[in-house]
C-alpha cells in the first residue's frame, strides 16, 4: 500500500476516494521506563525507553490504520498525518489518519507519468484487492554521487527502512 502524506501520488491518478481512515491506540507508561527516563533526562539526550514506546506506538497506528483502508478497497492513502496528546499524567494517545484511495499508476505517453508508474503499468495486472506478488526492481542507473560503491538502492519511491 502506497502511503505519503502529500495529497496526490505523482505518476498515479486517484480513481476513487473511500474517506477518512485512522488507527489509534492508547498508551499507559511502565513506571519502571518513566523513573528510568527521568533520571536519564537530568543528563540530556536520547531517552531510548520513550523513544522505543513512540516508535511501536506509530507503527502500532500505521498498521490499524493500513488494514482500515484495505477493508475499504484501497491501494494507497494520501494526506497521512500523525498526532500524539497527553491523556492525564501517564497516558499517550498516537492517532494515524489520512484519506483512503484508489490509485491507478499512468503509463508511458500520459502526462504525469513518472518511471516508477510507467513500471508498475507493464507488470502483469492483479486483481482488486490482491497484492502485487514481489518484482525485482528495475535496473536503476546510478547518479552522480547519488550512491557509494557496494550500497543497495530500494525501489524508485519506496523507503529503505
């Protein structure tokens, strides 16, 4: 599922629109990590406890969030944003929301298109709702001090991590 938090995917045309979809959880912290975190914070820097409580909170939200708009029939949602607020003392609420679509990627000779969707338009076609079976990523031809030598390049418009 593509998922940016602008409000248009370049190369693809948003066919239809689903709403609004979120996840969320509620998050109480361990006693334990907060004392921790709070004699850490005396010194400055990182509090690696927190840090690792948000980040599986966010992934937490992304994944409620994911199977919400699947449900729906999308392939992508656009305009994703996160939100994070106290809830009394001990508590964290972390919300991941945006607009379900679906996309169609335009081929070669549509205005828009990119290399990435021109791509996508001449794999083999799955049916709705049925993920794409892995492809090998095109060869990419390195730019200019855009890689070191030995570094693996992730596919046109996906993240590395």
């Amino acid at each position: 599922m593509l998922i940016v938090t602008s409000n248009e995917i370049p190369g693809h045309r948003i066919d239809a629109v689903f709403g609004e979809v979120m996840g969320l959880t509620v998050r109480s912290r361990d006693i334990g990590s907060q004392m921790l975190a709070g004699f850490r914070s005396l010194g400055g820097g990182e509090l690696p406890e927190m840090t690792r409580a948000l980040y599986e909170s966010r992934q937490e939200v992304m994944a409620r969030m994911v199977s919400e708009a699947q449900q729906r029939g999308a392939n992508a949602i656009v305009a994703m944003r996160f939100d994070t607020s106290e809830m009394g003392t001990n508590w964290t609420e972390v919300c991941a929301y945006g607009t379900a679509v679906y996309v169609l990627p335009l081929g070669e000779g549509e205005p828009g298109a990119t290399g990435q969707s021109i791509y996508l338009t001449k794999q083999p076609q799955q049916g709705v709702g049925q993920p794409a079976p892995p492809q090998p990523a095109p060869p990419v031809q390195p730019q200019m001090g855009a890689q070191q030598p030995g570094q693996s390049q992730p596919f046109p418009g996906q993240s590395q991590y």
